[in-house]
C-alpha cells in the first residue's frame, strides 16, 4: 500500500484577497455607511473602485439602485412639477386663445 492517504487529505481554502468573503455584519455595515447622505455616496464610490470584488459588486449595485430611483424620482417630479406648472399658467393666461 501506499503511505498517501486520500482520506486525511485536506484541500487548501486559501481565498485569493480580492474574492474573499464579507460576513452578515460586513454587508450591514456597509448598508449603514452607504445610507449617509452625503460621505454614503463618497464611500459607495470609493467601494466601487475596490479591489476586493465582492464589495466592489455590492457597491455597483447600491449606485446603480440610487440611479435608477434618481430616474424615477426625476420622471415623477417633472411629470408632477409639469401639471402644477400647468394649473398655475392657467389661473393667469387664457389658453382658449390658443386652441
């Protein structure tokens, strides 16, 4: 027989630096940081330039969450400000004129 025991063989999990996990309370906490107004957005971009790449993917996603509803907000706002802006003119000018 041989003195190689596959049995006792432990495989090596050395996680190169740039894949290595974060914990529950990593992600929690980098909920927290990025919920700061202004130095959020600060970190939440230093994060997207990290090297490690599960912050960096984590990051991506919350600045592209925070596009998306800047989209909306500003869809929704100029949609709203538009017909506000609409009842206003139409207290002060006759648009009847024009159609």
């Amino acid at each position: 027989m041989s003195d190689n025991n596959t049995n006792n063989y432990q495989p090596n999990y050395e996680v190169p630096k740039e894949y290595k996990p974060i914990s529950v309370w990593g992600y929690f906490g980098y909920e927290i940081l990025f919920a700061i107004p202004v130095l959020g957005l600060i970190i939440m971009i230093i994060c997207c330039l990290s090297k490690n790449k599960n912050i960096k993917n984590f990051a991506l996603s919350h600045f592209c969450l925070l596009v998306i509803l800047i989209v909306i907000f500003a869809v929704f706002f100029f949609l709203g400000f538009g017909e506000i802006l609409g009842e206003i003119a139409s207290e002060y000018f006759d648009f009847e004129l024009f159609f």
